[in-house]
C-alpha cells in the first residue's frame, strides 16, 4: 500500500468525520493512527492532520455507488491485518450511517471478504479491462 | 473444454477448486467493487458452457420489488450474459453461457473474453447492487449511477 492521494483523503475524510460528532475518543484516534501507518503515513503526520482538522472541509459524496467503493475500500484496509476490533467495527457502523447505509452492509462485506481469504482467492485480480464491451446503446 | 479452463486458470495463475471433476472449477477473483467468486460449469454431453457469478450481495425481502426491477433494467440491452435473482432463495448472480462443439471448440482468447466480460458486468453494477439491496435509493436511481458512469462508454 502506497500513500497516494487518494488514501491521504480517505483518510482525512475519516478524521474529519470523527470529528464530526463533537469529539474523538482515544480508540478512535489510535484507530486513525493504525490505519493511516497501513497506508504508510508517519505517525506525526497523521496526529497533525487530526490536530488541524477544523480547517479541512470534508463533504459526503453526492452518489451513492461512491460512497459505496469508499467503504468499501475502508474495510478493505481495516480488514488487511485480518484482525478487525471491536473499536472499528463501531467506528465503521457510525461511517454506514453516515453514508446512508443500513449497517448491516459492515458484517456483509467483512464476512465475503473473509470467506474469500478462507478460499485462497486473495492473490486472483483482474488484469484486464473489459468494462467498455458488455452493453448494446 | 474442461481441459482448456483448466489451462486458462493456470496460465492466468488463478487459485482454483475443482467441485466436480472434468464438469465444474469454482475460482474467485478480487475486482474494484469487491470480491466476485465464479463458477465455470460444462456438460459436455450437451457442450454448453456456463459462467455463473456471484457478488456478496445479501438481499433482504424488502427490497426484492426494487431488486426485480434493477436486473430488468440492466439486462436490457447487454451483449453478453444476463442478471439472475431467484425470489426464492434471494440468490443474485450474473450468467454468461454459449454451446460449443468438440470438434471445433472455442480458443483460450475467446473463452478468456467470455469470463472477463461476466466478471467485469457483475463488478460494475456491484456498488449500485449493494446501495441498492443497503440504502433507500430506487432501482432507476441505481441503474442510472452505473449506466451514466463516466467509466463505463456503451458500445
């Protein structure tokens, strides 16, 4: 995993709702740190971007199917060390319902994601791209 | 044409699991919107083919009125393959199948299109599936976010 834009603002987006309900409690924050070190982020760098969040505006995506891929890609990360605690179960419900989701949606993509480790799937991708062939006008 | 999955499978270096020899290879793949697994069927007395896949998409009773109606809209129009729902089971998967002869079965190249082309559609339509099955959003809500895609140009 590289930092890449991309996971800098996921990141950032995560922060910016913690802090959305007034407050961070510690297992959150040590929750963000985690997460932000899997991406490869300093520790500094991270306990700053928490520090300086009341200046950065984080907004919702409009559709749906986006916000789908960002959670996604959020349990995804969360799920690499194949441990998922309960902080973070917590903190990816509170992310659901934030994003319009019933939070039934976190144990379904956890359970398909471990079922697919418990296979031996997990090194199959895909390596080419037929996504412009499959429909007529 | 069992014999050719296999090399397919191989060549792309795919874990695999045979459920039934010489008829049936489970296999599953990680793709943008989450993970996809694929069964590829033969009955070679008949030579038909089968590619059957599945997101991880549990759908509750609710929504299986909004659930009907996406796969209608969906369907309509794709070259290859068609969505599946059994309001039975709640079961959703996506099915590509073609006939093929022995004596002049179809190439690696071909058969490596067929189940791209599967995978890539159920990938595609994943995340307006499970917004679909976990939010209030409507089916043509949902069908318009894949379909209106910038990522997706229709043929």
């Amino acid at each position: 995993m590289t930092k890449n834009p991309e996971n800098k603002n996921h990141l950032r987006n995560l922060i910016s709702l913690m802090h959305a309900d007034g407050k961070i409690v510690d297992e959150e924050k040590s929750f963000i740190i985690q997460l932000g070190k899997k991406m490869g982020f300093e520790q500094s760098v991270i306990e700053h971007w928490i520090a300086e969040n009341k200046h950065y505006q984080y907004s919702i995506p409009d559709s749906i199917t986006r916000r789908y891929a960002e959670l996604y890609e959020m349990i995804g990360l969360i799920s690499i060390d194949g441990n998922i605690h309960k902080s973070e179960l917590k903190l990816l419900h509170k992310i659901a319902g934030r994003f319009g989701f019933r939070k039934e949606i976190i144990n379904a993509i956890i359970k398909g994601i471990q079922d697919f480790i418990l296979k031996g799937f997990s090194q199959n991708t895909l390596d080419k791209d037929y996504s412009t062939m499959f429909k007529t006008v | 044409m069992y014999n050719l999955i296999i090399a397919l499978l191989n060549a792309k270096k795919w874990h695999y699991q045979v459920e039934k020899e010489n008829s049936s290879v489970l296999f599953g793949v990680s793709a943008n919107y989450g993970n996809i697994d694929c069964y590829l069927n033969i009955d070679d007395e008949k030579g038909i083919f089968s590619c059957i896949s599945f997101c991880h998409c549990f759908v509750f009773t609710d929504k299986y009125t909004e659930i009907t109606e996406f796969i209608t809209r969906a369907n309509f129009g794709l070259i290859s393959g068609n969505f599946e729902f059994d309001l039975d089971s709640g079961i959703l998967r996506f099915k590509t199948t073609f006939y093929y002869d022995k004596k002049n079965e179809v190439s690696m190249k071909l058969l490596e299109k067929y189940i791209y082309t599967n995978l890539y559609t159920i990938d595609t339509y994943t995340p307006a599936l499970m917004s679909l099955a976990y939010t209030d959003i409507t089916a043509l809500e949902a069908v318009a976010e894949v379909e209106n895609n910038v990522r997706l140009y229709l043929n």
